[in-house]
C-alpha cells in the first residue's frame, strides 16, 4: 500500500516535468517529507478545453489525498479510501467510473513503507528512484460537489480529491511491503491520462511494478511515524551501527 509519500519538487519543477500546458491550483502545495491521506497534493492530469471540446490539454492541479466518490453523502468516505487496488480498480463503484475516465499521475519524490511484525515498532523505510528522479504514480481523481454550498460558482462547491493505485510488490520491495505504487512510464503517460481512452484492457496494460532494480530502499527515522513531524530529515538514511544485521538491500 501507500500510507505516506514525499514531494519536495515546486509548482514550477512538477510543470516543467511533466509538459503541463496550464497550471490550475485552488489551494497552496508546499514541499512535504510527510504527506498524509487528506493532504493537498499534485496531480497531473488531462482535460478538455471548455471552449473547445475538441483540444484536451495537460494540466497541472490540486488534489486532495483520499477519494470521494461523485455519489458520496459527505466527504469523510475520503479518509480511507486513498489506495485503489489494480486488481479491482475497474470494478469496485468508488473507482470505476474514474478509471474510465478521470486518471491522473501523482508526482512523488518517493514513499514510505513500514517493516516488521509488531505494530508501533515497525521500521520506516523510504523507497524513491535510484537516479533521483521523480516518480509518476498512477492515479484517480474525483469531482464531488459539496451540497452544504449552494452556488456552483462558489470554487467550494466542488472537491478535487484522488487515489493511488497498487499492485502485488513482486520484485526486492515485496520483502518490505507486500503492496506498492503503480507506476507509469514517460512513453505511456499520455495513453493514461487521455480521457477518450476507456477501454479497461488498454489501460490495465499500462499499469506494470517499476522495472526490477529502478527502485532503492533504505531505513530512515521513526519520526515520519507521526504526522506532525516534516523536513528533509524525514528521508535521510539512518547510519549504520556497528551491531547492525545485514540490510535488506
């Protein structure tokens, strides 16, 4: 699964990487070492131009971690359902008419996954790019109009929320968590945000675990255990000592 996630990365650097074509962010999205489900996040996605139906751009926006179903009575569905299984993504009523139609990249510079049997002591482990690159988690996005407001023009009426997509962790990851985040490739980006595209074979073919090898994972502080703690430190490997057990990886 995918509990937390950092994103260092700007408005400007997300924008850039990615081939936004038009930044549109309701709400402020600042570096986090620590982002936790409710949170305001990136999303990356593609939409058609009001204007002209026929132009679908990239854009650039701000989502908030947990999805709330179009149908949902109030907002608080979104709290658990910030995971999305790929095995039952196009069949589950939360997500399957988002993965139709509504799918976007999540930028991360990398997650956190916890080892161990014993709950509360459970090592952190932050899991990112061997180069340092950004990943690009698959994604949902939802639009849930919010009947305590009464004007549709009221940018509060309607709730941009999303979900990450997970799959089996089959490769040197799985020994740490036996779920981790789909990734999307840069030559499948724009087949996985495209809004025409619906046809749910295409699309489950897009969704492959992150080639063996791509990823590094290593233990870090326990302070990521609690929300109220951010920083870089959050991600810094913890040094080894002297009595340690071999490492995982």
């Amino acid at each position: 699964m995918c509990g937390r996630y950092a994103l260092s990365q700007s408005a400007d650097d997300i924008a850039e990487e990615f081939g936004v074509e038009r930044v549109d962010l309701a709400e402020r999205v600042d570096p986090s070492w620590n982002v936790a489900p409710t949170d305001p996040v990136f999303g990356v996605l593609a939409r058609k131009r009001r204007d002209e139906p026929e132009v679908v751009e990239r854009r650039l926006r701000t989502l908030r971690w947990g999805l709330v179903p179009s149908w949902a009575k109030d907002r608080t569905i979104g709290n658990r359902l910030i995971n999305a299984r790929l095995e039952t993504v196009h069949e589950k009523p939360a997500f399957k008419r988002a993965f139709a139609v509504r799918r976007c990249l999540l930028p991360a510079d990398g997650y956190f996954e916890w080892y161990g049997e014993k709950k509360g002591k459970k090592q952190p482990f932050f899991i990112r790019p061997k180069d340092g690159g950004v990943l690009a988690m698959a994604g949902l996005y939802e639009i849930w109009r919010d009947p305590a407001v009464p004007d549709d023009d009221d940018p509060a009426a309607f709730l941009w929320t999303s979900v990450v997509l997970t799959t089996e962790a089959e490769d040197d990851i799985g020994q740490i968590h036996d779920r981790t985040p789909l990734l999307i490739e840069r030559d499948r980006w724009a087949q996985w945000l495209d809004p025409t595209n619906d046809d749910v074979d295409v699309l489950r073919g897009l969704l492959i675990p992150a080639t063996p090898g791509h990823l590094e994972a290593y233990p870090v502080s326990t302070d990521v255990n609690s929300v109220k703690n951010n920083g870089p430190h959050l991600i810094e490997p913890l040094p080894p000592e002297p009595d340690d057990e071999p490492a995982l990886f």
